[in-house]
C-alpha cells in the first residue's frame, strides 16, 4: 500500500470523485503486476516509455476512462472503465491473444466518497478489492494457441458416436463382432422375433437345411446338379430346396401318396 499511498497524494489534486479512486487503485495493482501505463486514449502517441504514473488528462471524462498499458513482456493491453449508475465495469483487451477481461465494482462498497482527501480512510476493505483484481487482471486463464496440441485428440469412433445427427446403426459399432446365434442351429428359428432391432438371426420360415439333421458334403453355394449351377444361392443366404437333395436321396419319394384327383384336371 507504500506505493498506493505516494501514487495517490501525487495525484490528490485530480481526485474529485470516487470512480477516479478506484481507477487510480486498479491502476497501482497493474504496475505491481509488471504493467507500466503508456498513455491515455484509444490511440498510442510517439515516443511512449511507460510509467508507473497516471498519464495527463487520465480523467478528462469522469464517464469514460481510457487507459494503455505495456506488461514487461511487451504485451500490450487496453484498459477501460466505464460508469454506470453507482457501479464501475472495466474491461481490459490484450492485444496479443485478443482476450477481453471484465471486472464489476460497485462504488459505495469499496470508496467512501466522504474522505476522498484521507487515504486512510478512501478505501473499505482494499484486501477484497486487490483480490477482486487480481483474479480478473493480473492472473486470469489465459488459453493459448498450443492449448489444443495439449488437449488428447478425440479418436473417430468417439467422435463418430457423439454426433447428434448420426442415424444409429442397426449393428452397435465394436471392435469385434459380437457372438451371434449359430444360423444354421435347430433353435434358431423365431429368434429374430424376439429382437425388435433384427440383430439376431432366424425367422419364423423353417429352414430344411437348419434342422439339425447331418447334410454332409451338401453346399447350396456349389449348387445342386441338375437343378442349380454353382452360384445361384449366395453364401449365407436362406435356402429351402424345392426337391429331394441329391441325385438318388435317401428315404420315400415325397411324392408317393398323392393326394386324391391328383391326375383329375378338372379337380
């Protein structure tokens, strides 16, 4: 607060309300925090050095404060403070990373506008005010431009899966395939059924060649002589032959007991 102290008598003779109290307050906890005041007004002049005074003319306008500032790091930054009703906004840009910081002060809870002349007795709990500065102007998160090289890159499949105007798969994606029911089991038929999503294999149409009964060396892919060639069923499709497997298969002719009139046309 020395240095508070001494910035304030030095300009005890521009002081007239409390918004310029404030201002000047904020001002000190820049340049305790590495900032040196260039100048007033929206547009840099020739010759600047920065100071850790307030510049000429800083309170022309008791409405409308406009200061620039310059870190040790060379980043420059604008400062301004605009009045309304009995509140004070500031806002400061950094020209570097184009942030915008806000700060919101409320005049009647940190000056007393009765002893603008007394700075022992100006400002009400400055702790909580340099405190309120700090976490606005001094040490505020700064997001720079490597930040999303530090941010873990989101795979294809998350991405894939967080979309909101994906249509859902029938299938849910994995990396492996999920153990579906053996087609060709006797249990499976109907067991589509009972899945409202269609993942499961099986209709109500009783397949032949899923009756569990041993076909050995029949292939419907390969296709049957004299009644398919090879490539007429696809692979996997659901085939129901339309005669006896086979060239001479075993068991009765399906055909043995016709029913009656089978030979009548005009049945």
């Amino acid at each position: 607060m020395a240095g508070l102290e001494v910035l304030y008598r030095a300009t005890l003779g521009d002081i007239a309300t409390s918004q310029d109290a404030l201002v000047c307050f904020v001002h000190w906890e820049l340049v305790r925090a590495g900032y040196g005041c260039l100048g007033a007004g929206d547009e840099p002049g020739t010759n600047e050095k920065k100071s850790e005074m307030l510049p000429a003319d800083w309170n022309k306008s008791r409405e409308l404060y406009t200061l620039r500032y310059q870190s040790n790091d060379e980043t420059n930054v604008l400062l301004k403070a605009i009045l309304v009703d009995s509140t004070l906004i500031f806002n400061m840009m950094n020209f570097k990373t184009n942030q915008v910081s806000d700060l919101i002060v409320n005049l009647t809870e940190h000056v007393d506008d009765d002893h603008l002349q007394d700075f022992g007795r100006v400002f009400k709990d400055p702790d909580s005010l340099r405190q309120m500065i700090k976490s606005s102007f001094v040490s505020p998160p700064v997001q720079t431009g490597n930040s999303k090289k530090n941010k873990p890159e989101k795979s294809a499949n998350v991405l894939y899966e967080a979309d909101p105007l994906r249509i859902p798969d029938r299938n849910p994606r994995s990396d492996r395939h999920p153990a579906w029911p053996d087609p060709m089991g006797p249990f499976a038929v109907g067991g589509s059924d009972l899945d409202p999503f269609g993942s499961r294999q099986g209709g109500m149409i009783f397949d032949p060649l899923r009756s569990g009964l041993p076909r050995p060396g029949f292939n419907p892919t390969s296709g049957i002589p004299g009644r398919l060639p090879p490539g007429a069923v696809p692979p996997g499709a659901r085939f129901d032959p339309f005669g006896p497997v086979g060239r001479n298969p075993p068991g009765p002719d399906p055909d043995h007991m016709p029913p009656p009139g089978f030979d009548d046309m005009f049945m």
